[in-house]
C-alpha cells in the first residue's frame, strides 16, 4: 500500500495554530448565545465543530498538495461537512404542538461549520465578516425581536 509521507511534529507551524486556534475560539463565540439561551447546541457543540471542520479542511489542503492533487477532490470537505451538520441539524430539529423547534440553532451549527472550513483554508476576509454578522444576527437581533416583536419572540420561545 502506498501512503502519503508523514508530517512530522517540528513542523508544526503558526499558520496552521492559528487556523486552528481561531476555529477554536471563533465557534466557543458563535456558541456563547445558544449557551445563554439554554438550547441543547451550545459552547462545546459549536466550538468542536468549528473546530472539526477547520481540522479537516487543513488535512484535505495538506493531503492534495501532498499527493500533488491527484485522486482526490479537496472540495469533497463541503459534502462530508454539510451530510454530518445535516444530521446533526435533524437531531435537533424539534416538531411538536404546531411548532418548530431549534431551526436556529441548527442553521447557526451549519454556519459555524462553514467558518470552521474558511479557519482551516485561511480565507480570513470571510472568517471575520461571517463571525461578525453571524454574533450580530443572534444577539442584536434577538433583542430587536424581544423589543419590538415580543408576541412572536412569545410563540418562538425556545425555536431560536
């Protein structure tokens, strides 16, 4: 059997801390609200799988530089990421009673994956705008809801 030459530990480098580590510390973020909201999805779910993801996308660039891109897809990281957090999502997913439950959180999981992959690739423009919107989106706009929305944030109790 062939295999692909081993990477050894000295070569453990800042680039690939740092993709890891803002993964890391980027899904605990996007994490913080679900934790605060009391959704089963919280800290530790978004930090490992934004985490995971990054993980796996610097494992498929270094595999297809390593193997000189042949008899692989690198890009392959979005349909195995996108099956798992769809799982994942329909686990959570909640129908009961005429409502819907923890459709936010689900979707929240999926972009926290998606900043997990742009970590793992260094596509840091992306990383910053995504994390950014995306804490904006469910903070700010929670309170917004809770503001001026308050009958439908009362149905939606527990949906986001």
């Amino acid at each position: 059997m062939e295999l692909n030459d081993p990477v050894l530990i000295h070569w453990l480098d800042l680039d690939m801390l740092t993709r890891l580590g803002v993964a890391a510390a980027l899904g605990l973020l996007l994490g913080l609200d679900r934790e605060w909201q009391g959704h089963a999805a919280g800290l530790r779910t978004h930090g490992l799988i934004c985490f995971a993801s990054a993980a796996m996308t610097v494992a498929i660039i270094a595999l297809s530089y390593q193997l000189n891109g042949t008899r692989m897809d690198p890009l392959r990281i979005f349909e195995a990421t996108g099956a798992f957090i769809g799982i994942i999502g329909a686990g959570l997913i909640v129908f009961g009673k005429g409502e819907v439950k923890n459709l936010t959180t689900a979707a929240h999981l999926w972009l926290t994956a998606v900043v997990g992959i742009a970590c793992g690739a260094a596509l840091w423009p992306l990383v910053g705008i995504a994390a950014v919107i995306s804490v904006v989106m469910l903070t700010l706009l929670g309170f917004v809801e809770k503001r001026w929305f308050p009958e439908a944030e009362a149905e939606s109790d527990g949906e986001r």
